[in-house]
C-alpha cells in the first residue's frame, strides 16, 4: 500500500502522482510542485520516509541529515533537493525529477567503456566530489547506482552524483558505524580504511571512484566475493588488479593501469590528495592518448530504457535476469539437455512469478 495517496497534497504545495519506486526505509513519488503566481506547476520527485522507520531515531536523523547537506550543495552534477520537511509526521524530501539510466544499468548493458567515454563521465563525478568535498563532507558510497545518467530537455546526458544519506562530516568524529554495528558503505567500493573502520577524508571518495572507473573498464569490481568479510580484506590486503586482466583487448590499458595503480592504492597517502588533483590527472591521461578523446561524448546504450530517478522497478527487471542467468549456469553440464532446460524454464518462470509479487 502507498503512503501518500494519488491526487493528495503534501506539505500544501505538492500534489502526488504515480509511486516511482520503494525502498526498505523510503518511497519516492512523481509530483507536481505548485509554483504560486500563476505559474505553471512543475514536476519534482518526492522522497517519503516511512512510518515505522520515522519511529527510529537513527532512521530520521539520517533522513534530516540527507535533507540538510544535499539542500545546502549546488553543482550542476549533483542532484538538486529544494525543500524538506515534516508534514503530519511524514518526513519528505523534495527533489528534481532525472529521467535516465544508473550507471550499473548502463554498464551492464553496454559490457565495458571505452577509457575516454569513461573518463568523460568519471570527470563529472570527481567535480562533484570536489565541490562535496570543499564543505568539509565524504560522501561515503560512491559507486555506480549512485551515479545517475540524466537526459536533458536538450537530449544531452547530464551526470549526476545522488544519495547522499550516509554522507559524514570530516569534523564530526567519523563515525563510521550505524547504531546497530554495520559497516557504512558497499563492500565492493569501500576503500581499505573504511573497510578497516579508520578514520577516512576525501580520498576514500576517491578510491571508490577508482572501483567504479576499474568495473567500467573490465565490466566488473576490482573484487568480487561471496563473502563479504573476504571481500573487504581483499580491498585491505588484495594487490591491485588491471582491467585488462579481464577484459584482453582494453585500449591504452597502460595509461589505465598508471592512473588506478594511484588512485586504488592501499594508503591515502599514495592516493590522489584531492578531486581536483585527480581530475586533472583524468584531463592528462586523456590528452596523451591522441585523437579527438579531449571531449568524448556520453552516450546511454541504445538499449537502455529511461526511467525517473527512485523508480526501483529497473533494479527488479535486472535482479531478475541476472537471477536467471545464475540459475541457468548452475544448471549447466549437470542435467541431460531436455532436463536443462526444463529447469531453467521453471527457474525463470519462478523469478517471474516473484518479480511480479513485489510489483504490485
């Protein structure tokens, strides 16, 4: 069941629409924000926390905290928040409506980037950490479902660096664990400092960036585990992979390698010191690649479909198949090739049925 109901007004200026998506402690809603003056209203994004999470402390001052820190950032590859609040004990957030594609989605449609479109979208993102990280904060979950691919009214694609809810204050202490003792982050981007529970600074926003340009270049994380606890040893102890270990015909792999060896190593200290140093040294391997790779423009795959930013229901349709792809090779080589595929017809049409559930 929704929380708002469609045609309801929120806060008395938002009018809600259709649920794009829901989360384990949000939904988010399309609606039309009304401008006052005569003007025509304007379609926003609504993001509503939920009431038993609104019960916990914990889940309403990460809310606020998102709120108060995206709303005081302005940068053109930030997602822009224009109001938050409590209506009636529903605390919201109001924020621009982005219709495109996650990065994961792009990635795993298009397999692998070529290093100068990748660098072309990495560029928009270490601006953003700059400007993030010159108000004294480390957003603290870089990774690519948190870059969002934007297309503009023009038809351009606008990168934007979203989800901002577990962003921490470098003169707050860092905290790096919630109240109930959970690593703060994704396993597979954190870096070793992190992963270890130390103190971190921008340069951790770095090295997940450095994971993010490493899966768009060999289609995966420089780690992979089942384990969780494995994997974020790995990012402590692990030597630093190369991209063409996985992907054997990656162009100008050795300027790619130079640039990650720094930006994915082990100590801060050996790291980029800064976006900006990084970023320039983005802009330089680029330019000594030759050719027209100076601008290269970013493009979704022709296969992706577009959705608004919160609508979850991409992430289903991905799960889904991905599930099924897993099914389908664990199945492999074990069965006669009737009975295969018998199970992998079942396994899909289970996946399906589950899908489906949660949808409605």
């Amino acid at each position: 069941m929704d929380l708002l109901k469609h045609g309801s007004l929120l806060a008395g200026r938002y009018r809600i629409g259709k649920r794009l998506g829901a989360g384990g402690t949000s939904e988010v809603y399309l609606a039309d924000a009304a401008e006052g003056n005569g003007q025509p209203a304007r379609q926003v994004a609504v993001k509503v926390l939920r009431p038993d999470r609104a019960l916990s402390s914990e889940s309403v001052a990460r809310f606020q905290r998102e709120a108060r820190v995206v709303s005081q950032l302005r940068h053109p590859n930030l997602l822009e928040v224009f109001d938050f609040g409590e209506d009636q004990g529903r605390w919201y957030l109001v924020m621009e409506r982005l219709e495109g594609i996650e990065l994961t989605e792009a990635i795993e449609l298009k397999g692998t980037y070529d290093l100068d479109e990748a660098a072309s979208i990495l560029d928009a993102v270490l601006s953003a950490l700059d400007s993030t990280h010159s108000y004294g904060l480390v957003h603290r979950d870089v990774k690519p479902s948190n870059i969002f691919l934007a297309r503009t009214v023009a038809g351009e694609i606008l990168v934007k660096l979203v989800d901002f809810g577990i962003v921490q204050e470098v003169a707050s202490g860092n905290v790096h664990l919630t109240e109930t003792g959970f690593l703060v982050g994704t396993p597979g981007y954190v870096s070793p400092e992190q992963a270890r529970g130390a103190t971190i600074d921008a340069r951790s926003d770095l090295y997940s960036l450095g994971c993010v340009m490493f899966e768009m270049l060999a289609g995966r994380p420089p780690y992979i585990n089942p384990s969780p606890i494995k994997l974020l040893q790995e990012h402590v102890f692990a030597p630093v992979p190369s991209p063409r270990d996985f992907k054997l015909d990656l162009k100008y792999a050795d300027q790619a390698d130079a640039f990650l060896a720094r930006a994915l190593a082990k100590s801060p200290g050996d790291r980029y010191s800064s976006a900006e140093e990084m970023r320039t040294a983005l802009a330089k391997m680029v330019a000594s690649l030759g050719g027209p790779h100076e601008s290269a423009p970013i493009t979704l795959p022709p296969n992706s479909i577009g959705h608004s930013f919160g609508d979850n229901s991409p992430h289903l349709r991905h799960a889904s198949r991905r599930a099924t792809a897993k099914v389908a090779k664990a199945i492999e080589s074990s069965k006669p090739p009737f009975v295969r595929l018998a199970m992998v017809a079942a396994a899909s049409a289970i996946l399906a049925a589950g899908l489906m559930h949660f949808l409605r």
